[in-house]
C-alpha cells in the first residue's frame, strides 16, 4: 500500500468515526426522549382510574403497579446502557 492510500484510508476512518459518533449522540437523544414519553404514558395511565379499589392486570398477569415499575427499570437501564455505550464510542467526552 502505497503512501497515498495510507492517507486515504486514514481519512475515510476519520470520516466513520464522524459519521459514528453523531449516530450515537442521535442514538442517545432517541432513548431519552423514549424514557420521557414512557414516564408521560405511565403519569396519564395513573389519572385514568375509574375504581379506585379495582386492580389493574395485563395480559402478562402482573397487575398494574408492578408491569410500571418493570418499565420503568427497563427503560432506565436501557438508557444507562445507551449512556454507557455512547460514552465509550465517543471517547468518554
């Protein structure tokens, strides 16, 4: 390989790197908008009760309260992987 293909690849790795890097923050900004709309749909979720006494379950056969909190660690985790990932790709910036 000679020295101007060196450069050559050398720029186009640079290139990707750009390329990956504003994916990632893309990425990033996508989970955390995911994370807020969960949180609005479980906040409207818990306005909707028509009986009080009445429990909630999902065809999973959890009831209500617990089927949120699993989102809600799901979705947190997901974020905090999405995070961790991203800091990484991105050079801990």
């Amino acid at each position: 390989m000679n020295d101007s293909m060196v450069e050559a690849l050398i720029l186009a790795i640079n290139e990707q790197t750009k390329s990956q890097q504003a994916q990632t923050k893309a990425i990033l900004a996508l989970a955390e908008s995911n994370q807020q709309l969960i949180g609005l749909l479980i906040d409207d979720s818990d306005v909707a009760e028509d009986e009080p006494n009445h429990v909630q379950v999902y065809l999973s056969g959890q009831p209500k309260e617990e089927q949120i909190a699993q989102i809600r660690k799901a979705s947190s985790e997901a974020a905090q992987q999405g995070y961790l990932h991203g800091q990484r790709l991105l050079g801990d910036r």
